[in-house]
C-alpha cells in the first residue's frame, strides 16, 4: 500500500451502501491499490537562530515522520495480518468455507480483539459468501450470509453478546460479490492487495473512509475457491495525528498520490457532504490553511504529487512566515494497480 504522509440502518440505508464499488459484505479495506503516499510534511515558524531553528525543525520533523510511519506499518498490518491468519486456518481445515454459519461466528469473534477493524469476510466462486462486521447503526456487530440457505439473497442478522444469530434485520435480493472490485482485483492480482480507498453510502455512514486488504483463496490444486478480505476505517488515523504534539503551529496530512486526504492532524474532515453524498476532499482545497497551502506549494514545485519519489526537507513563505516541510512517501508490500 501507498501513501502520502504530510505534517503541515436501515434497509434503505444498507440498500445505498451497498452501491460502493468495494463492499462493506465483503472484507475489503486499505486504499492499496493504493493511491498512495505522497508525505509527511511537518510546518513550524520560528524567529530567532537560524541554524538552531533549522537544527530544531529538523529534528521534529524527523521525529513526527517517524512516528507516523510506525504507526501506519503497525495499523494497516493488521488486517494483512488477519487475512493471512484466515487464510492458514482454511488451509488446515479450521474454517470450513461452506460452513457459512459457523464463518459468520469467527469473524464475529475475531472482531470482538479487533475494534479498529469494521468488516471481515469472503466470497465464493459460487457468488456464496459470510461475514461478519459493524455497518448498521444501532445494531453492534452483524453476520451476513449468502447461501442456498437464506433463498440465494443476502441476509444481515442482528447478534446478541455470544455473538449468536437473533434476527434476519436486513435482506438483499439481488447481491453479487463477484461483481466487486475488491474481488475481481484480487483474482487479477493473483496475491493479497489494498483495495483503492472508498466511502461508505448511506444517511449514517456518509463521510465513512476505508480500505480493504483483500485476498484469493486457492485449494490445494491451486483451483481458485473465493476471496477473502477486511475492511479498515482510516478516521483512526486522524485520531492518532491529533494526538501528535510536535510544535504549536505544527500540521500533519496524508495524502494518496492524486492529492485526496487520507487524514491530518486537523479538525476539518478529509471529506464533505453534497446533497448527503460524502465527497472526499483534495488537500489543494482544504480550508486548513497551512495544509492547502503546503500542498499548493508541493504541486507547484514538483508538478503533481506522484514525482514525490525520495524524502524531502523544504520551506516557503506563508504570509511573511517561514514554513518548514518534510514530505515523506511511505507504501508497504501490497500496493497494487490493476
């Protein structure tokens, strides 16, 4: 997956979201097709001793970044992680692929020592699937199923603490998983990938930013059965980058390479709402007014954010103030275009 650091329900609801391209039913999650990482990019003014406010910048930018990269390897491992985890116990015949039921119960399990992951699940070649996950509001976590059991349609069911079945809350009649992006793209990458970042749909999802790390599933003959994924939300991110205290006036923002915000240290959301569509936003347009002019001065000076290839330690000038900036691209091993 790439990245760009910087510093600087109801049935009809559930009907909507699932219209977005990579599917909550299935576990998909983390941008990785992955747009990717244009930065970390640090902003601090100072007035006095050049060499020492150069030193000073220096080493808190290096600091941030460093911290920032630690935390992005160790949140978007996570669901690699689980994905591989699943993937051995189907392959030790732990999991039961058409057990579909059971399925339902472990990733309902698997979520409870997993909250920052939102969705887990898989689909078949057959267009079968199971998962498990927290997308409507006031229900906790669901199972769904797609069987000849439940009539060939989508069934998402309420649990109660053990994470049993209770009731049938919401039915899709006319749901394909092969159909998704997050499934056809894994059987063409052949080998785990990030989905491309995505918004959620719906009243109460609006504004909902994910990423999924999806896999195929192959049998022992190397025969493709499915594909496996789980979903990540990102505003996690944000959280952890509001939590950061490098300097008073100090911003940090992710970005993928087409300039869209993945999360900043900001209050501003990394998206906004038109006509209760959540539209993600471009760092070029934000109304943070360091982070906009920070990504202003990066497009101006390197033509796009996709020339960012090395890290990079610069400044410039925001109404007579000096603003130091390091831009750091960060990916890891799953970062895949289709």
């Amino acid at each position: 997956m790439k990245l760009s650091k910087a510093i600087a329900t109801p049935k009809e609801q559930a009907k909507q979201f699932r219209g977005i391209p990579l599917r909550l039913v299935l576990v998909l999650p983390f941008v990785l097709q992955v747009v990717g990482a244009v930065g970390l990019v640090g902003y601090l003014s100072f007035k006095n001793g050049q060499e020492a406010v150069n030193d000073l910048a220096d080493r808190l930018m290096d600091k941030s970044s460093n911290l920032v990269s630690k935390h992005l390897d160790n949140y978007l491992e996570t669901p690699q992680k689980i994905n591989q985890i699943n993937l051995d116990a189907i392959a030790l015949g732990l999991l039961n692929l058409k057990d579909f039921k059971t399925a339902g119960h472990y990733f309902w399990k698997q979520l409870q020592a997993y909250p920052h992951v939102s969705y887990m699940a898989y689909a078949l070649t057959t267009g079968e699937y199971a998962g498990a996950g927290k997308f409507l509001a006031g229900q906790g976590v669901t199972i769904d199923e797609l069987s000849s059991a439940t009539q060939w349609k989508s069934y998402t069911y309420a649990t109660d603490s053990q994470g049993n079945r209770t009731e049938i809350v919401t039915v899709y009649d006319d749901y394909d998983p092969k159909t998704e992006n997050w499934y056809k793209d894994a059987i063409k990458a052949g080998k785990p990938i990030w989905s491309s970042v995505y918004n959620w749909d719906g009243e109460n999802l609006a504004g909902y930013i994910s990423i999924t790390a999806t896999s195929p599933i192959y049998d022992r003959k190397h025969q493709l059965v499915g594909v496996i994924g789980v979903d990540l939300l990102l505003a996690s991110i944000s959280d952890f980058l509001q939590q950061l205290k490098i300097s008073p006036t100090a911003k940090t923002f992710i970005v993928e390479r087409d300039g869209l915000l993945i999360a900043s240290s900001s209050t501003e959301k990394p998206f906004t709402l038109v006509n209760s569509v959540a539209k993600r936003l471009s760092a070029l347009n934000s109304s943070d007014e360091q982070i906009q002019a920070t990504a202003k001065y990066l497009q101006q000076k390197f033509g796009n954010f996709q020339a960012i290839k090395d890290k990079q330690k610069l400044d410039f000038q925001l109404q007579s103030k000096r603003q130091f900036v390091q831009v750091t691209p960060w990916k890891d091993e799953f970062v895949w275009i289709g």
